[in-house]
C-alpha cells in the first residue's frame, strides 16, 4: 500500500492557509516543512500555535528541520491535528531517547529523517524505534531542489535490510520518479512542486497515484 502525501513549504501562516484549504477533499493527510533558516539556509513558516486557529481535516505530519529540536518538541506536539513528528537525524545530537520519548508520551508518532549524505548503516540503532523512516531525495530546505539520485539505492537497502519497516521519500517526487521510488520499496511518497503545478492539488495526487499502478 503506496500512500501520496502532499508536501507544504511556505514562509508564513496565510499562504500556508491558503494551501490547507485547497487541499480540502483532496486528501487524508498533508505533510508541511518546517525550517528555522539554521539547520537549512530558507526559513519557512514556524509557529504550531496558528495550527489550533483552524479546525483541520487533515491528519498533520511535521516535518522539523530546525537545530535542537528537543528545546520546540513540545510545542509542535500540542495540535490535535498532529499525527506524527518528523526528526533529523543530523540534528539529534545524541538526544534521541528524549526526542522521542516526549513525542511518543504524547500519543504521536515519530519518523526519523535522513539528509542525502546520511548513510542507512548511521540510523541502524533507531529503525525498530521509529514509526517510519524517511528519506531525502533532495538538500532540504527548499521546494524544487536537484534530485539525489542516491536516495534510490538508500531506499533499496532500507527496504532490503527491514522488509516490514514504512520507507518515506520527500524530494524529487514526480510521475516520472514515482515508480522508481515504490520499485526501490518505498511506501509514502511526498510531493510538493509536481502537485503544486497543477490548477487543482487532487489531480496531481491522481496522476502520482496513475504513474505507478
């Protein structure tokens, strides 16, 4: 079961909104970047207080790409709207345990991200901790950068290594990667630029959902 999660990136809460609410009826679940301009070089859109201003229809993953996540943890945690927090690895600095404790005592799930220079062996000790792990296919940071064509074999040797382990992608995903991504054993695929080219958000997760089946 391949599951398309559309990706949100923007530099404040309105455009943010904006967004939200064109993906109503579209899908289940939204993934939205959030960058403190330190651990990546683009600040987005920051404050989880602006999620409790709206009644969400969505299941809500957080994608934290900020330093010293433990120091916000509780904060992002708080919206009810909030499935799952997405962690880097990179930004851990040896408080896993404590991350993840506090998201789990909160009855969400947590899912541990790599940056493209990450290798699968570096995370070893985490997988069985984890909802799911997720993979970069680009720098992160920003929406439409260079695909790593790396992330493929990474995805190949996560799904060989831990065949019942969920397998995320965030980057580069399009009609045409698509397939290479769930060939390689990837099981959510996230997508931001190819689904914000289209007028209507719901026919770009149908043409990712088409390109595959």
């Amino acid at each position: 079961m391949v599951e398309i999660i559309p990706g949100i990136i923007e530099d404040s809460w309105e455009p943010l909104k904006e967004r939200l609410d064109l993906l109503k009826n579209k899908t289940d679940r939204v993934h939205i970047d959030v960058s403190d301009g330190v651990f990546t070089p683009h600040k987005t859109w920051i404050n989880p207080a602006d999620l409790g201003k709206v009644e969400s229809p969505f299941k809500i993953e957080i994608h934290l790409m900020i330093v010293k996540p433990w120091e916000r943890i509780a904060d992002w945690i708080k919206p009810e709207s909030v499935e799952r927090i997405i962690v880097h690895w990179e930004s851990l600095e040896g408080r896993f345990d404590e991350i993840a404790g506090a998201i789990s005592k909160s009855g969400k799930k947590i899912t541990l991200a790599l940056n493209p220079e990450t290798a699968p062996v570096d995370v070893e000790p985490f997988i069985g901790k984890v909802d799911a792990v997720l993979v970069m296919g680009v720098k992160p940071g920003f929406s439409g950068s260079s695909f790593e064509p790396a992330a493929l074999e990474k995805i190949a040797s996560l799904r060989g290594e831990h065949p019942n382990v969920t397998i995320e992608i965030d980057g580069g995903v399009n009609d045409k990667r698509a397939p290479e991504f769930v060939a390689a054993g990837a099981n959510r695929l996230v997508s931001t630029s190819f689904i914000e080219s289209f007028a209507d958000p719901g026919d770009g997760i149908k043409a990712l959902y088409e390109s595959f089946r």
